[in-house]
C-alpha cells in the first residue's frame, strides 16, 4: 500500500469516527464483493458469507467512535471477516468436509475402506481441533484457502516468517495426530 492509499484510508476512517455515513458508504462499497468472496470461500455458503461481511460493517459502524486501524483498511476488514467466518463454523467440519478426502482418493467403496476413510476424516478433524486458533486460522488461509503469505501478513499484521513458523507447526501437530492415527490401525 503506498502512502496515498494510507492517507485515504486515515482519511475515511476520521469521517467514519465522526459519524459520516458517506463515508462508511465509501468503505462499505469498495470492500464488500472482495470481502463476500472470503467468507464464502471458509463458509462454503454465500448467504453467510453474506451475513458475516454485514455482521463485521456492523461492528465497524457501531465501534466506530473508538476504531483503531493499524494495516490498511481491506486487510482490517478482512482480519474481521475471517475471524467472523471462522466462529460461525465447527472448524474441523467445514475444512475437512464429509467426502472431501474420497475425491482425493483412490481407495475402492467396499464397506471396510469407508470405515477406515470415516476413521481417517475423523483423525483429521481432531488433529484440526488440536491446533492453537492462531496457528490453525493461519493454517487454513495458507492450505485450505490458497492465501499466499504476503496476504496472509497482510489481512493479520504478522510478519511472513511468523506465517512460516505457524505453518511448521501446524504440520507437525497434523503429522503426529494423523501417525497415531496409523499406529491404532
């Protein structure tokens, strides 16, 4: 972002504060189809994709008098919309999905291997569980949203080697869930 885009951002937020619902018109209008297609990306479902965009301009709106933006504007809104979307879902569920695994498999249908797949998917939903919420919300924009780590650093102010740490981590945890796993079979 360079430094005009930064004193239009300061000056929005500034009529926002103040009440200007032009302004937060501006905003809503700029950001809103960008930030739709986020939730609806974790959420699977555009209608609470939807709702979370709104529920997050809403709380802009009503916390505006002591708003305070450290990034630009798009990766605040968009820190708010991930955050929002990922409380609205049972993590494990929604990522890693009823049937998500069969696509990527190549495993025949008899009754056993569909145990052993349901046993797997469940492993994996655990080990999901397991995660700290940082770690496993970077996790999911990097694996499972296909985010790179510049707009992961971005949309949460965190440096990228701290995006590469987390994601470590997250691999090692899932790594060891999933090998305890194996070892039960």
């Amino acid at each position: 972002m360079n430094r005009r885009d930064t004193n239009l951002d300061q000056e929005l937020v500034e009529r926002i504060r103040e009440g200007d619902k032009a302004a937060f018109r501006v905003l809503f209008d700029q950001h809103y189809k960008t930030l739709v297609g986020t939730a609806v990306n974790i959420l699977k479902d555009e209608a609470r994709g939807k709702d979370a965009v709104q529920e997050v301009f809403l709380q802009v709106w009503k916390s505006r008098k002591k708003l305070e933006i450290r990034t630009s504007l798009g990766a605040y809104l968009k820190r708010g919309v991930i955050n929002r979307s990922l409380n609205q879902v049972n993590y494990a569920k929604n990522f890693v999905a009823e049937g998500q695994l069969r696509e990527h498999t190549m495993l025949t249908h008899s009754a056993l291997d569909e145990l052993a797949l349901q046993d797997l998917e469940s492993a994996l939903r655990a080990s999901l569980d397991l995660l700290p919420e940082r770690c496993r919300l970077i996790f999911v924009m990097k694996r499972l949203e296909g985010m790179s780590h510049k707009e992961i650093s971005e949309a949460l102010g965190i440096s990228p080697k701290t995006i590469e740490n987390q994601i470590t981590k997250a691999m090692k945890v899932l790594k060891e869930a999933l090998q305890a796993f194996r070892k039960k079979e």
